[in-house]
C-alpha cells in the first residue's frame, strides 16, 4: 500500500501519486453534480459493481477492462483507476454536498508494479 486515507474536494482534483496525495492533479477530478451523484473525470477508471470491495487484482482488471473516462458516481460507490504514473487506486465516495459542492472521497493506492 503506498498511501490510504479521506480526501475533501471542492471540485478540484487530486495527484494520487504524492504521499500524501496532493490538490490540484488530475489522477481523480470531482467536476459537477448529477442529482445526488458526483460527476467524476480520470484517465482511465472503471465502477465497482455495488456492494464489493475489490483487492488490487480485482481493480486492475475492471480497469482494463472496463474502462471509462467520465462517470457520474453516487455516494457509497466505489471506483478503480490508473493514476497518471500507472498506480492502482480504490476510490469510493463517502458524500456529496452539493449545496458547499464539497466530495468527500476514501482512497486507497498501491505501489506501483513492474
């Protein structure tokens, strides 16, 4: 595990290849609200299905699989991405606010691997 923890966004994004990750990359990128859901925008990252919590093989193959590059992602969601250094991440939304439009996000990232 290279780095886990909570993230609060305000439409800004996050560079989840820093320890700790850092505002204003573009590894996970809350850009709007769709009702209740988050919009989020990345390289390359793929829903979790609905109730699982997938280990690092699990992500890596839904986004290779599965890959997209805008979703609208609703709270208790998770998704798996690559982040801009080819690092897996686990990124599940906690909450949205879209009165403060503040996103708070729970991430997980794994060393990367050759």
């Amino acid at each position: 595990m290279q780095w886990s923890g909570p993230l609060l966004s305000q439409q800004q994004g996050f560079d989840l290849d820093l320890v700790p990750p850092a505002a204003g990359g573009a590894d996970i990128e809350p850009y709007g609200f769709d009702g209740q859901k988050a919009k989020l925008v990345t390289n390359s990252y793929a829903l979790v299905p609905e109730g699982e919590i997938p280990d690092f093989s699990e992500c890596k193959l839904l986004a290779t699989t599965k890959p997209q590059r805008e979703l609208s992602v609703a709270e208790g969601r998770s998704v798996c991405l690559f982040t801009d250094e080819g690092r897996m991440a686990l990124a599940t939304l906690d909450s949205v606010d879209t009165e403060t439009g503040i996103v708070d996000i729970t991430v997980k990232v794994w060393e990367k691997v050759a």
